[in-house]
C-alpha cells in the first residue's frame, strides 16, 4: 500500500496527461469524414496531414520528451505539456484551412509524445515497487478515460451541433488542458531527478522519507546514487544496454502491430464497411471505450498481483482470438453487430495485456542514468509504428477487405506471444536500481522471472 497521500495524489495528477493523451488522439475520429468533405481533400492529403500529422509531432515528441525530462525535470515538461495540448485546441478549433488545422494537431501530438515518455518516468521514480504497476498504469487507465469521454463527446456534439459540430469536438479539449496545466504546478519533483540530475539530496531526501518513512534514507539515497556507477558507458546506443533497447523496441512495436490506433482511429468507417448505417457508427463507437475503460481496470487491479508477463499471455490469446474472429466477420458477410462483439472482445484484450503493460514495462527497464532516453526510444518506435499505421489506413481501407487486414494483425500476435514467452522478462515487486542490476549484461545470469518482495 501506498505510504502517503501526496504520492498518491501526484500520480494521479500526473496520469492526467494519458487523459489528454487519449483524448486527443481519439477526438479527430469524430471529425474525419466532416473535415474531408469541407474541405474537399484526397485519400492521400487527408491520411498525411489531417489524420496523421498529430502523430507525427507524435513521434517528434517522443524521441526527443527525454532531453526536457533530462535538462528540465520531470514537473516543468509535465507542465509544458499541458501548454501544448491548451493551444492544439483552440489552433484546431479555429482553423481557417487545412494547414493550420494539420499544424495545430501537430502541435497537440507534440504533447501526446512527450507525456508517454514523462509521465510514466515520473511516476516510476515517485512509486515504492510494490505500487509501481499499478500507479504507472493509471496513466494507461487516463488514456481509455479520454478515448471514451472523446467518443461520447463526439456523440453528443454531433447530435447537437450541425455544420462546425467538428470544431466543438477538436475545441472542448481546451478545458481539460487548462486544469490539468494548473494542478501540475502543485506536484513535486522526482526524488531520483533531484539526487543525480540537480544534485539536490537534501530535496530528494524529503521526498524518498515521504516514500518510505521507515526506510534508511540514507541508505535509499547511496543506492540511487550508487546506481548510476554501473551505467558507465555514455553510450545510449551501446552494447551495454542493448537488452533493455530490443525489449523497449519489441512491446512497443507489437503494440501497434497488434492495429489497436487502426481501430481507435478509423472505428466509424470499419463499422460502416462491416455494414452498419452511417447515422449510427458514432454511437457505436461508445462500447469500445467503455470495454476500454472496464478491462484497463482490471489490468490495474492484476498488473501487481499477476505480473507483467503474464498479463502480455492473457492479451496475446484475447488478440489472436478476436482478430482471427473480426477477420472471419469480414470474409463471410456476418452482421455488424457480429464484428462490433469481436472488436470488443480485441479491445478487451488489449486493455488487459499490452494497454496495461507497456508503459509500465518501458519505464522501469532501463537504468536511471539514461531512462529518460530509454522511454523516449520505446514511446517513439510505438508512435512511429502509429504513425505509419494512420497514414496509410484510407488508402488500405479502400484497397483491401477487412478480412485480410485483421488477418495480418493477427499474424502479428502469434509473433508477439513467442517474444513474451522467450524474451520478455518479469519485473514486478523489484526497485528499479534492482531492476538495473539484473538487466544489464553482467548479471544476466540472475532468474529474471523469480519474484521479488522489496520496496523503494
């Protein structure tokens, strides 16, 4: 159990970037088809700018959120975060032509990117070990809280509003972001932050005695110190740490391969092209964020208790599963009510498994000296990965059946279930100074799925 209630509370508010997160990146599927149509764009102009611009400030935003994170700390780019999301909205909202409309979504993927490297460093380096799945994962269950409110939103606004419906979708983001912005401000700094990058032990001391408060602190602090000794090698692309690197690259890129931001995002025309009525894909929509959000809920409650490998088993059976399942919907003509349950079932399985897992698993592979980085490589290869997917879905959707689409992801899966079994270690109920002894290659003859009972 958490030790106080401002840790407690500094987590949340720092998950409150994976709402905006998931809030962002879901609320332009209400406005795809409204956007085309006004402004009269192609399959290719829309895919590239419109639909996947935001990702690629995405992508931006992830590979280079550690070098902020690193200078900065972890509060003030969490701030700035808040700044980027704020001005997306009202850019988005009020847009006057598609290319100040693509820059503005630019600008809020700028945010996305940096706060699935920050947030979930920040939280790491905040939680004792044995809270640390969870409270990381909280930022995962933000995410499928905004996924959900964007498609009720888009619902809703769309019933209400006629000819700029869309601009009130992209716009009300704009009240979220303020007010997470504010409550940031009241957060404290990582402890860990403070003690290697500001050389501030005094300050990092209170904090780990808030963490702990009958722990030698002393002693927690030489570990931590103590920690980035064994990291010599300035090197981040160096054969030191290439364990925590393939693992990072690996989830991050099953995770995408899996076609969960295929679905997320183009949710309305794959229920249209499986047969249900144009008036009525919004609305069914809505059942995907509430699977979301009730299945992220249980990844939290068993992500501690389980494991991280073992929730990555239980997903990679649920995606083959409801992928082969959505993909036989396709070849035999099932009804769309049919294909609906199946994806259900898919977005069940990933909030168990790989929407659970990932960001907590990315954040405590890598050593202190150089986690930054490390989470801005795995948060960046999933954008890319993202990116990529967004950018081509009009153009595949048009030129091939669903049928074979979700048979590839499924292809995926059956790849993703052999790394979890002959890869991917355990990393639960281990501190991450432990966590870097273990995965670094000299100890690499410790058990890595042999359970752990310490705390930070």
């Amino acid at each position: 159990m958490l030790k106080t209630r401002s840790i407690l509370l500094s987590a949340i508010v720092a998950s409150l970037a994976g709402f905006l997160f998931g809030f962002d990146t879901i609320v332009i599927s209400g406005a795809d088809r409204p956007i085309q149509e006004i402004w009269e764009t192609s399959d290719l102009f829309h895919g590239t700018f419109i639909m996947s611009m935001a990702l690629w400030g995405t992508v931006i935003g992830a590979l280079f959120g550690g070098i902020p994170c690193d200078r900065f700390g972890r509060k003030k780019t969490l701030f700035g975060i808040g700044v980027l999301y704020l001005l997306s909205a009202l850019g988005s909202a009020f847009a006057p032509d598609p290319y100040i409309f693509s820059f503005s979504r630019f600008i809020g993927g700028l945010g996305v990117g940096a706060s699935s490297v920050a947030a979930p460093i920040y939280i790491s380096e905040i939680t004792p070990a044995t809270d640390r799945g969870r409270l990381v994962a909280s930022y995962q269950f933000n995410i499928v809280l905004g996924i959900l409110v964007a498609y009720v939103s888009n619902y809703v606004i769309g019933i209400y509003f006629d000819q700029y419906a869309w601009r009130w979708m992209l716009g009300v983001e704009a009240i979220p972001a303020a007010i997470y912005a504010f409550f940031v401000l009241g957060v404290p700094e990582s402890p860990r932050w403070l003690a290697l990058k500001k050389k501030d032990d005094e300050g990092a001391k209170k904090l780990l005695k808030q963490l702990n408060p009958k722990a030698n602190v002393m002693e927690m602090l030489e570990t931590i110190k103590g920690s980035v000794g064994k990291s010599t090698d300035p090197n981040f692309f160096s054969r030191k740490y290439r364990f925590p690197i393939l693992l990072a690259f690996l989830i991050a890129f099953f995770n995408q391969l899996s076609g969960i931001n295929f679905v997320l995002y183009y949710a309305p025309r794959i229920f249209e092209q499986a047969g249900i009525a144009a008036t009525e894909v919004l609305g069914a929509s809505i059942p995907l964020g509430i699977v979301n959000l009730l299945f992220t809920l249980l990844g939290m409650y068993l992500i501690d208790r389980v494991g991280r490998k073992r929730l990555m088993y239980y997903g990679s059976f649920g995606y083959i599963f409801s992928l082969l399942g959505v993909a036989w919907g396709f070849f035999t003509g099932a009804e769309g009510s049919l294909v609906v349950a199946f994806i259900s079932a898919f977005i069940a399985a990933h909030a168990v498994g790989q929407g659970a897992v990932i960001w907590v698993f990315i954040s405590e592979i890598f050593p202190n000296k150089v986690r930054d980085y490390g989470m801005s490589l795995g948060s960046g290869t999933h954008w890319v990965f993202a990116a990529l997917i967004t950018l081509a879905t009009p153009t595949v959707l048009s030129t091939f059946s669903g049928g074979s689409i979700f048979a590839f992801f499924a292809g995926m899966m059956v790849l993703q279930l052999l790394f979890v079994w002959l890869v991917m270690p355990e990393t639960k109920n281990r501190t991450l100074e432990e966590l870097e002894d273990i995965l670094l290659p000299e100890d690499a003859e410790f058990d890595l799925d042999e359970e752990a009972t310490s705390e930070v």
